[in-house]
C-alpha cells in the first residue's frame, strides 16, 4: 500500500516536471521564432544580408539584415548597429525608425537593427526578463522581442573556461565569448559572435564604412551611461556633438575609448579598419541589480521606486525621478544624436559628407511616443516589408 502510494506521489512529480517542460519550451519556442515586421522607407534602396560579407554566416541565426540608404550622390558612408546586447530595447527600435523613416541626401546610411540576432532569441529567465513588449502605434500595437546581452547559447556552446580575446590576448570572463561588444575585430573560425563581428569587419572594409555608430543602454549603477563613447578617429566630432547637445537639447557626456581595453567596438573597429566607432549609451533602469519587478511596464516607462531610492543614496551614476526614463525619450536621445552626429561628421569631413532627411525631431519622438514613426506592415506592398 506504502509502495503504491510512493509510485503515485513520484507519478504526479513526473506528470507536473514534464507540463512544465513542455509549456516554457513552447514559450521559448515561440520567442525564438517570432518575426518583427519592418516597413522599408523611401531611403531604403536595398536590403542585403550580413551573410552577403562572409559567406559561412549565410544561413545562419545571425545572417541579420542589412539595410541600405543610399542618396546616389557620393559622400560618406555611415554604419548603425541595434542590438549588439538584444537587451537594451531603445537601440533596435532606433535602428528601425531610421530604416522605416529616414534617407539620405548626401552619401550613404547602412543600417543593422539586430546585429547579434542569436542574442534576440533568448532572454535572461533567472532574471525574470518578459519575452516580448509592445509599442502603441496610430494603428494598434506592435510587438518585439526582448533579448538578451549575450549570443543563444543554443547557437554558441559551450563557452570557455576563459575567454582568451583574439588578436590581444587579454583575458575576459568566459560568457563573453558570446557578448558582441567583446569579440571585436572577429575572427573567421572562433564563436558565433566573433564570426559575426569578423563579418561586420569585412562589411565595413566592402562598403567603405567612413564611420560607424554602436548603440547602447546602460543601467544607471554603470558609470558609463548618458555618454558618447568616441574612439580618437572621432573625438573631435564626438565632443562637439556632447557639447553642442547638452547646451541646447538634452545631457549627453563624452568618454575617450580607453587604449587597453580590448574587444569593445569603440577600440577594434577604429583600430581594424578606416571607419572610428563612436558608442551611445542612453539609461535603462530595467537593467540596474537593485530594480523591484523586473516586467515589461519597467521595461517601457524605465520608472522604478528602488532604483530610485539607490539614487538618493548617491550609488547611481545618472539622475532618474518618478518620471522615469521612458523608452520614448531614451529611443530620442539616440535617433537625435545620431543626426548630430552627420551633421559635425559632415562639417569635418566635408569630403565624406553624411546628409540625412526624414529624422523626427526629439520632441516628435516624445511627445507623439516613438509608435506613431512604425508603420503598418499591412497597408504597403508586401516587397517594401522585411522580417527580423
Ligand atoms: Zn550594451
């Protein structure tokens, strides 16, 4: 009877272990292969792959899309990258309210909305990240994925012991085998990510990438956050636009990128090529250690009570109230910097000029929230919508 009872019990702990794997595999599953539509602006002249740069990536999870704006008059060509950490939001949503709104005048603008894709296909469980969020638009809501600031590890496994950065040498911590802001300038047979960033190497050498930008979020515990981080290729126009910025539109700082630090985009890129790299950071609470529920109303409106209080006891190293730092704002201060940006790069650089049209201004972006720019993938003919 004893016995009987055992297998019972043991029975039922089967039965729940086994839902429990089959419905969060669902979830990942459906994560995993979630598509967000985007409308191809007026800019955009064509849509190529990462793949296209180096043929063994073609295919592949981060075979991600290319977008071209290309004005037909020479000048500069310009390089955006979203999603180097899939978990910083304000930074793929940027990347494609450019692609969906913007074009070039004058030279060229090359867009990445999900330059790691593998990282967009997984989120942080353990730290209770939600899956997706949506954005309101003018016609219904639009859903994203959230992400994660590593590669899948479904995609890049197992990591290293230690991760030993090529061509350096320097040691960093193992999990950043897969994180594409450490595996800069890439190597053609490592990880995934540095395969990936091997191919922006080689997309940046094919194109004649004059400058390239890296988009960011930070958590306000991060001392480099609210800041432009610029490598010496780009300090003059860097500190002109964080000077030019802070006196007339919003707090924006500016960081030299350090010499020995390697494996970051705005030292390789600079130092493997003749594009400078120049990093945005914008704030997102979302990500700060000491944040309360970690949902997707923190993730949109970056309000956080403990965050907060962590700012009243001087340990944060940016300024946040009730209002929070919502994704509207934060998705503002990139687009807005980045047309800064053309506009000094193209003043110092009169012979790679960077002329753009079609950026909303920061106060249409706040104001009207950043959906009111997402178009709707049904109301254009089905070749002018791509997928990430
Ligand atoms: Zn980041």
């Amino acid at each position: 009877m004893k016995a009987n009872r055992e297998w019972i019990i043991k029975g039922i702990a089967l039965a729940v272990w086994a839902g429990v794997l089959v419905s969060s595999g669902i979830a990942f599953a459906q994560h995993r292969q979630y598509k967000e539509a985007v409308v191809l602006g007026a800019g955009v002249v064509d849509v190529r792959t990462l793949g296209d740069y180096f043929e063994p990536l073609k295919g592949t999870t981060n075979d991600c899309n290319i977008y071209i704006l290309d004005s037909g008059v020479p000048g500069g060509t310009l390089l955006i990258m979203g999603a180097v950490h899939a978990e910083e939001p304000a930074t793929n949503l940027a990347a494609q309210l450019i692609v969906e709104n913007a074009s070039a005048t004058t030279g060229r603008i090359i867009v990445a909305i999900h330059e790691n894709r593998s990282g967009s296909t997984v989120t942080r469980p353990g730290d209770a990240y939600p899956q997706f969020f949506t954005i309101e638009t003018d016609w219904g809501e639009k859903k994203f994925r959230m992400g994660d600031r590593w590669a899948n590890p479904l995609d890049s496994w197992p990591d290293p012991e230690t991760y030993v950065h090529y061509p350096s040498g320097q040691l960093l911590a193992y999990m950043d085998v897969r994180n594409m802001n450490r595996t800069w300038p890439g190597r053609p047979n490592g990880s995934l990510a540095e395969r990936t960033s091997y191919a922006f190497m080689r997309l940046i050498e094919e194109e004649g990438v004059d400058l390239t930008i890296d988009l960011h979020e930070a958590e306000l515990e991060y001392p480099i956050i609210g800041t432009i981080v610029a490598h010496q290729g780009a300090l003059d126009v860097a500190a002109m636009v964080s000077m030019m910025l802070t006196a007339q539109e919003f707090t924006i700082g500016m960081e030299i990128s350090p010499l020995a630090l390697h494996g970051l985009s705005h030292r390789e890129i600079g130092d493997f090529s003749d594009s400078p790299c120049i990093l945005l950071e914008a704030p997102e609470p979302f990500l700060d250690r000491v944040r309360g529920v970690t949902d997707e109303a923190l993730l949109l409106t970056g309000q956080d009570e403990f965050v907060m209080k962590a700012g009243e006891h001087g340990l944060l190293y940016w300024p946040i109230d009730e209002n929070g730092w919502p994704i509207d704002i934060r998705v503002a201060r990139h687009v807005r910097t980045i047309e800064k940006i053309t506009e000094l790069w193209t003043r110092f650089h009169p012979d790679e000029a960077m002329v753009v049209a079609g950026f909303p201004t920061y106060n249409e972006m706040v104001e009207l929230g950043v959906g009111h720019f997402f178009h709707d993938p049904s109301t254009v003919s089905q070749d002018r919508v791509a997928f990430e």
